[in-house]
C-alpha cells in the first residue's frame, strides 16, 4: 500500500487516515511494534515532523500506545481497531449512495449495482 498525498489538505491529516486504513487493514496488526518516525516518512516522502504529527494524533485516538523505551506500537484493543474499520466503512458507504444519488439511482439501485458487480 504506497502513500499519497494530494494537495489541498493538511498532509499530516493523510498520514493519519492512511496509518489508520493500514491498521484496521491488518498491514500492522494489533499489538505490533511500528516501524520508527524517521523510517515511515522516508517512506512515505514526508517530513518526519509532518509524520510525528499524525502518529501524535493516532496516540491521542487510542490506536497507537508509544512507549519511551520500546517504541510505538498498535494498540491490542481489538474492539477499538474493529469499531474503526466499521467507522471507514460505512463513511465509504455513505459517500457511494450520495454519489449514485447524484447520477439518479437510489438505495435499491445502489445494492443492486453492488450485486451485479459481485456476479462479474
């Protein structure tokens, strides 16, 4: 899963929702320890500041628990992880029917198309 960043919002921003998607993904599974600061914005083309920031909030939302002698690591609460994954999810549901709506479909339409994808 590479990085990207898009103009227009703040980058620290995109680097917390895609460490997000990539814990409730499973890339960094609960409980383990992430790769340092330094290491995660070299891969991502970031400041680690910028970097240092979103993991900063990661730690406030209870997905990250840093540790001054071993690092920063996923948090073991799967519950918190799993309502998260649901959270991203349903935003991503959310925005799909609003986008169908604007083309004329409506909420049966937009399960139907869903189906019929599924088929092929």
């Amino acid at each position: 899963m590479g990085w990207k960043i898009d103009d227009g919002r703040p980058i620290w921003t995109q680097l917390k929702e895609q460490m997000i998607k990539r814990i409730v993904s499973g890339t960094y599974p609960s409980g383990e320890k992430l790769p340092s600061v330094r290491d995660l914005a070299g891969e991502a083309g970031v400041n680690p500041n910028t970097m240092q920031r979103a993991l900063s909030a990661l730690d406030q939302d209870g997905l990250t628990i840093t540790n001054r002698t071993s690092g920063r690591c996923v948090t073991e609460d799967v519950t918190k992880i799993e309502e998260c994954r649901k959270d991203i999810a349903h935003k991503i549901v959310k925005q799909y029917i609003r986008d169908l709506e604007e083309l004329g479909y409506n909420k049966e339409d937009a399960v139907a198309l869903i189906g019929k994808e599924e088929e092929e």
